[in-house]
C-alpha cells in the first residue's frame, strides 16, 4: 500500500494564481510523500493517477503497457470516448488525426512521414528564416516603451516560423493564432467560464474549412512546404486522408507554436529572475545551446501529459487497474532531486541528463529540434536586440491551465532602457 498522507487529493484544476505561476513548491509535497497519488473519485469517470518521480514518470511514457487511447485501456467499453465526447463532432475527428493521440502502428507510420520534414538537415536550413523572422518582430518590439512580449514576440515567432513551414499566407496568422488557442481550451485544464468546449468546437470547424481549403489549392502542385508534402504524399499512396491531413496540419500549428511561447516567456521570467545569470548568457553565447535545456527543465512549457493503463499494473505502491487514466507531471518529475541534484537552482551548466520538458519514449515531441532552433534564436535576438531585458517592472497572467503552462500576457517596462541613437 502506498504510505498515508494527509495531504488533499491531488487535481490539476482549481488551482491559485500564485500556485499556477509557481507550482514547483505543491509538487514537491506530494513527491516527497510519494511518487503516485490517487485522484478524486469521481461519478462515471475512470480512476485517476498523478505520477510526480522522474523514475516514475519516465516509466509511464517509455513503457508500452500505457497508451493514448481510452477506449483500447477499456477493452472497447461502450461508456468510454476518445479524447473528446462524441457530441462534438469536428472536434472529435480533428483530434483523432493528431500524432500525439494514436498508438503504433498508426503512429509509427505518420511519425516516420513527418519525420523528414524536422530532421537536423531541414531545420538547420530554416535557421536563417527563423533568425529574420525574429529580428523582424524585434525591431517592432523595440520601438515601444512599454511592451507585451507574448503579443508582441513570444506568441507570433513560433506560429509564423510553422505556419512558413506549413506554406499558410503570413497575412492569415493573427487569425490561426486567435483561432488555434480557442481550440485548445477543449483539451487543457483552462477553467473560464463555460463555453470552453463549444469555442473549441466551433474553432476545429473554422480550422477544417480552411485546411481543406489550401489542401484543394495544392492539388498536383510541387511546392516546398509541408502540407505540399503531406498531399503529395497521399497522392502517390501514404495511407493519409484528407481528415487525416487537416488534423495533422492543425495539430503541428497548435502544437508548434503554444509550447515555444510559454518556454519563451518563462525563459525571460527566469532570466529576470536572475540577473546575474542573464548577464552570463549575454555575454557567452556558447551557452545559449545547453542553456535551453536547462530551462527546458527548470519550467518546462508543457506540465502534464495523460496517458491510460492497458494492463493491470502496480506504480508506486498503488495497484492501478486497466482502463485508469495516468496523469504524468512533467514539470515535477523535472525538479526530482532524485534525478537532478540542486533541482531548484538555475544553473546554465548544468550536465545535460535526458530532461522530460518533451516527453519520452514513442511520443517524445517530434518538433523538439525545431523548437530548441526557436529557443535558441528567439532567446539571441532578444538578449541582442533589448538591453534593458533585465531592467524595469513587470505585469504577468498566468493562463489558468496546468498543461500548455505559461503567461497569457508579459508586459514589461523598458523605459529605463538605452534610448536608441537618432538615425544620421
């Protein structure tokens, strides 16, 4: 049996502000009382485990006795859905067609498609876009006094870097920006008030009307970007439908952008946080690269991620049943002393040791080379170009979601900041 705690039980929603913006403290009560907890029971729902120890939770996503897939953990049962209730209907198959929802051989067979189009090669030739496209955003940012850097920078960079790479027209990204974090308010613990699922709902049906519509604009094309790639692919044979490819699509826009504008933003709140730290990594850009795995693990973008148990099994003392669902705390498993000595220290060098900020095992993120790319470049661009970072107050919401994990707003204050000189 797992050792009494008269610690509450354990949930990701309903949290406070000062813990939302800072959970690390309320992980660690519970990972030192023990590495698995036991959720709320609750009417017509599945049981529910909180793993918080890096060996624990690294088990639950290298192992094949988990899966993403309810109904497969509940041997078809007709009371379990998928990862969305059958009611909304868009919604329902847009997310059934995301990479991060299918188990092998399905996953394995997309996985290995797209793998070509973020391989080391391909995103080392984006480099230069990716650098443009931050130094565009930059010298807008640097114009204002007063700036809101996840408007400004840390949300529009990632989208316009995977939206290029998608080949979706730069005038349409305010919209698939304002579109694709209504979608994800189905998916995530966002508490506002109701209408979350029927925002997503009408957001998936939006979302497929126009990724059908460029996959029909690409009919026997041979463009460069990679819905170009996708049609192509199912045109010559590749086991892709056109759900198939607008899920897909949707799923890389959503995913491609919302995990590096919270690494972004809490980057700089860190670095803030730790001025003397900033200065080092301003003045050596060496150690830009290690660097962002430490803040990968220090604050991970993503917190949690579910997974189900397709067998009986025994985790951290707790028989867990089949057909349990197991929540993975990324963000805690990452602060485990067990793992990382000194977990809450920020220390850029810091031995790089397989942190879990993009998961492990088959589902380990497939943009992650992508998203270090962005990290690094974005982190450069802004250290260069506003040398008041570490300067001036701030203003900081946190979005209510211990998931995608991150500031909905950043507004910092440079106006204690070198003037520019006038131009000659």
């Amino acid at each position: 049996m797992p050792p009494a705690t008269t610690l509450p039980r354990f949930d990701l929603k309903g949290w406070d502000r000062k813990d939302i913006a800072h959970p690390y403290p309320v992980y660690r009560r519970y990972r030192e009382t023990a590495p698995v907890h036991r959720g709320a029971p609750r009417t017509g729902e599945p049981d529910t485990f909180y793993v918080f120890s890096y060996d624990e939770v690294a088990r639950v996503l290298s192992s094949r006795r988990f899966g993403r897939d309810a109904r497969v953990a509940s041997a078809g049962a007709a009371a379990v859905s998928g990862p969305v209730p059958a009611e909304y209907r868009a919604l329902r198959t847009m997310v059934e067609n995301w990479l991060v929802f299918m188990d092998p051989p399905r996953h394995t067979e997309l996985r290995s498609l797209l793998g070509t189009g973020f391989s080391p090669p391909v995103v080392a030739g984006l480099r230069p876009r990716i650098t443009r496209i931050a130094r565009e955003l930059l010298e807008r940012l640097a114009r204002h006094r007063e700036t809101d850097l996840v408007d400004g920078f840390a949300a529009p960079f990632p989208l316009l870097v995977v939206s290029e790479l998608l080949g979706l027209p730069q005038e349409h990204h305010p919209w698939l920006r304002a579109t694709a974090v209504a979608l994800q308010e189905a998916g995530t613990t966002r508490s506002r008030s109701g209408g979350g699922p029927a925002r997503a709902e009408a957001a998936a049906r939006d979302l497929a009307r126009y990724f059908r519509r460029e996959i029909r604009r690409r009919g026997g094309d041979d463009g460069g970007d990679l819905l170009s790639f996708l049609v192509r692919a199912r045109d010559r044979g590749a086991s892709l439908t056109v759900d198939g490819i607008v899920g897909t699509g949707v799923h890389l826009l959503t995913a491609g952008h919302e995990t590096t504008t919270n690494l972004l933003t809490k980057t700089v709140l860190a670095l803030r946080a730790h001025p003397r730290i900033l200065a080092e990594l301003r003045g050596t850009p060496a150690l830009l690269p290690g660097a962002v795995e430490e803040f990968l693990r220090y604050d991970p973008p993503v917190q949690a991620v579910t997974r189900w148990a397709y067998e009986d099994i025994r985790i951290g003392g707790y028989e867990v049943p089949r057909g349990s669902r197991v929540v993975a705390l990324l963000g805690s498993a990452n602060r485990d002393p067990a793992r990382f000595p000194d977990p809450d220290a920020l220390d850029l060098r810091r031995p790089a040791d397989r942190n879990l900020g993009f998961g492990l095992g088959v589902h380990y993120c497939l943009g992650a080379t992508l998203a270090r790319a962005e990290a690094e470049i974005g982190l450069r661009a802004l250290l260069d170009g506003l040398p008041g970072l570490d300067r001036g107050g701030q203003r900081v919401d946190y979005a209510d979601d211990m998931v995608f994990h991150g500031p909905t707003r950043l507004v910092l204050d440079l106006s204690d900041r070198p003037r520019p000189s006038p131009s000659p």
